[in-house]
C-alpha cells in the first residue's frame, strides 16, 4: 500500500486549495445567519452558485451537473480539504448530497430537468420527510399513507425530526402506498411542495438552540400532490431509501476523520492560553493524556477509512463506515465532555469561540460541541444501529 497521492491528485488539490483561497466568502460577507439546514442566505446561494459554475460543487459529476469528472481519489481530496477548512458546500446538505443524487439515479426526465438544477444552484431547497414519531431506526414501519386518486395522491401522516421543513421549499417524502403489501413494500417517494394546502410544519425547540430551531414535526392532512411527482416506481421507495442514504457515505467517512483532526488541533490552540483565573489546559495531565489517545484513534480512523475507500473506489462493498460511523461520532462527543470538563466555567462560557462548530453553527463554546455532538450518534442511524450492523454484517453473527 503507498501512502501517499500521486502528481495529479496533488495538482488538484493545489487548484482546489487556490480556488478556495481567493473565493472563499469572508467572514464580513455572511452576516446574515444561517437559519436551519433549509434556509439559504443570499451570500449562500451565491457561494454555492460560484462552486457550481467552476466546477467545484460535486467534482466527481459532469461539468453540466456542477462537477470536473474528478477520480475518486480526487474527490476524497476534495472531502478532506473542505472538512480541513471548515467550508460550507451548501446551506441545505439533504438536498445537495441525498436528494439530488436520487432524483438523478430514480426521478423521471420531468423531475430531473424542473428540480436538479434549481437545487444544484442553491435556487430551491429541500427537507428530508423519512423518520415518524414510531418509524426512526425502524423506518420501514412509517405510515403516512398515500391514496393516488385519479391524476393526484392524497397524502395523510406525520413526519418528525425533519431538519429544515419550515424553510424548505419541497420535502422528499416516503410514504405508504400500499398498507396490505409486506413493511418494506407498498412504500412510495413523492416530492411534495411545502406550499401545498394542508401541509404544516411546527418547529421543535433543541436544547443547543432554542430560538432557531431547525427540527420540525410536518403534519400532512389531505394534502393533494400530483401523480408526476411520484420518484420511481410505485411500492419501491425502499429502494431509494437504500440509495440515497449510500450516496457520498463513504467519502463523508473518510471526511470525518480530518474533522476530528480538526477539532484535536483546536483542542491544543485552546490549550496553548492560560484560562480565566491562570490556569492552563496544557497542564492538566488528565486532558493531555485524552487528547493524545485521541490523536492516536482519529490516525486509526483515517487508516480505516483509506481502506474501506480502497474497497469502495473498486465497487466492493466497505462494512468499515459503520465502524468509522461508530468510533468517530462516539469519539467527537466523548472529547467534546472532557475538554469542556477540563476547561471549568470556560468550558460553558457561550460568549468564548474556542470550539470548531459542527455544522451550520459559528465557532461556539465547548459545551455546546458537546451537546450538539450527540446528533451524530443518532443522526443516519444511531450508535445501537451500527452496533447491530457491525455484529451481523461484518461479524456475521446470528441476527436477533
Ligand atoms: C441532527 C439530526 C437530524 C435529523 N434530520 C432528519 C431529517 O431531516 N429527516 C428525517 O426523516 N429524520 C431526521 N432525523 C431523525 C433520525 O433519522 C432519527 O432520529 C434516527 O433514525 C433514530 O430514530 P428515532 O429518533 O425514532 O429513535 P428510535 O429508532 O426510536 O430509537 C430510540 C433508541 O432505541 C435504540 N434502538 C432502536 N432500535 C434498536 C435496535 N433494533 N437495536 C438496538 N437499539 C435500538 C436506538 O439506538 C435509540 O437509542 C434527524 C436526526 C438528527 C439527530
């Protein structure tokens, strides 16, 4: 195995690296504050438009579709540099990395043409209507159900924990179509429009942020959607269930490790300056001991990754992002607590920016990082999940 990129991966990391340097928005510029995972600020739309039209949006696509025909390689690049850098690729992550794929690999001529498009460009954006108050980690028993009367379905349910509904324009929604049929049959996608009669979102507080909030139970109460907006084939949404969460997995996987990275260098900067009251994070035996094993398993987490990518690049299957899904969110968090802990009151001061952001957030105090570290852990399949997975997929042990 060499580890190490060859000329023309370097080439593109170098143009990658110049581009990012002379476009990348300045702080000045995105004042206006990125409501929820649906919401695009003007200074957004036009970052994610310029990415787009250079070719940097999603490089491993066709320049049409905002891509370069990057190698895989040069698409993992591509992940590293921007978790390296902290930048934001789209304010509306579901639609860029989970939506359009599946339009794209299920969706009808129609659909590509009116909804690929608008949303590469940052024009629309979309929410993600899978989990349900009794249908999470158990998604198959969703049960919004989906009558199609004539030229139109007839929708009625409820979807929760759905990021973004209150500001998105579309929701990618899976539904019961068929409630005679087997749980992972008689399931359907439609796109529906948030703007559509008897739809209603109601935002849910989270403790990270409760004046923004970015959850949301959508109810949907006889809420009429045309036929065409069906994805796919009627009863097999389970498909795209599978497809779409599989798209860029495996790259964000191998992302993550260089996010860990990231926040292990901030844990050392913030440990370089003496505390309120003169102490110093540098001195606690403790912290140091903590931070070092987990330097050592981010290493472990990024060599783990190279493989399953090495698998992946070749079309085999990779059981190593489960584990890296595992180790790496569990890891985030529990680093999370200990440098809050080790810090004291410093740790909850939420006026201190010490603490690299997960997602859509400024720079924060590491308490926050800690509470919001736990999405990790259940976002796209909880800890148990991938415990389950581990055992019966990779270990090949019974399933209960
Ligand atoms: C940040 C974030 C964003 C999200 N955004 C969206 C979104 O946009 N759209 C959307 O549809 N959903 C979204 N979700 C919801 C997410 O998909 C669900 O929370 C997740 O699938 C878990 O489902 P649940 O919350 O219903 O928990 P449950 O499935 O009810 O699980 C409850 C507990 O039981 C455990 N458990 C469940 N089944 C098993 C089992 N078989 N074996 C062992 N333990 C088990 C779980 O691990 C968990 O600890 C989001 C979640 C988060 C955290």
């Amino acid at each position: 195995m060499q580890l190490h990129y060859d000329e023309e991966t370097e080439r593109f990391r170098v143009e990658l690296r110049a581009f990012f340097e002379a476009n990348l928005p300045a702080p000045d510029e995105r004042t206006e504050r990125v409501r929820s995972s649906a919401h695009i600020p003007e200074w957004a739309r036009r970052w994610q438009r310029l990415l787009f039209d250079s070719g940097w949006l999603v490089p491993g696509w066709p320049p049409e579709l905002g891509g370069r025909n990057a190698t895989p390689v040069q698409q993992m690049v591509y992940f590293e540099e921007l978790v390296r850098l902290g930048v934001p690729r789209s304010c509306n992550p579901q639609g860029l990395s989970i939506i359009t794929p599946s339009i794209l690999d299920f969706g009808t001529e129609e659909q590509k043409e009116r909804y690929v498009l608008p949303t590469l460009r940052a024009e629309i954006s979309w929410c993600l209507g899978m989990s349900e108050p009794n249908a999470g980690s158990d998604l198959a028993g969703l049960r919004t159900r989906a009558e199609l009367h004539g030229d139109h379905f007839v929708v009625n349910g409820q979807k929760v924990w759905t990021s973004g509904a209150h500001d998105a324009d579309f929701c990618f929604c899976f539904v019961r179509t068929d409630p005679q049929a087997a749980k992972h049959a008689g399931i359907s996608v439609l796109i529906i429009d948030m703007g559509t009669a008897g739809v209603e979102t109601r935002p849910l507080a989270d403790l990270t942020d409760p004046e923004h909030a970015d959850f949301n139970e959508v109810f949907f109460s006889d809420v009429e959607v045309p036929a065409e907006n069906l994805v796919g084939e009627l009863h097999h949404g389970w498909a795209i269930a599978g497809g779409s969460l599989a798209h860029e997995r495996g790259m964000l996987w191998i992302a993550e490790s260089t996010g860990l990275e990231r926040i292990i260098q901030r844990v050392v900067d913030t440990a370089r300056d003496p505390l309120p009251g003169g102490t110093w994070l540098a001195e606690d035996a403790l912290l140091r001991d903590t931070v070092a094993r987990a330097y050592v398993q981010a290493q472990a987490l990024k060599l783990l990754g190279y493989r399953g990518f090495a698998k992946f690049a070749k079309g085999q299957k990779s059981p190593e992002h489960s584990v890296l899904k595992l180790l790496g969110s569990e890891l985030r968090r529990n680093l999370a607590l200990d440098v809050g802990e080790a810090m004291g009151p410093a740790g909850i001061d939420t006026d201190r920016d010490d603490a690299p952001a997960i997602g859509r957030r400024d720079d924060q105090a590491w308490l926050m990082q800690w509470l919001q570290s736990f999405s990790g852990t259940i976002a796209g399949g909880t800890s148990e999940i991938q415990r389950n997975i581990i055992a019966e997929r990779v270990l090949g042990l019974p399933r209960r």
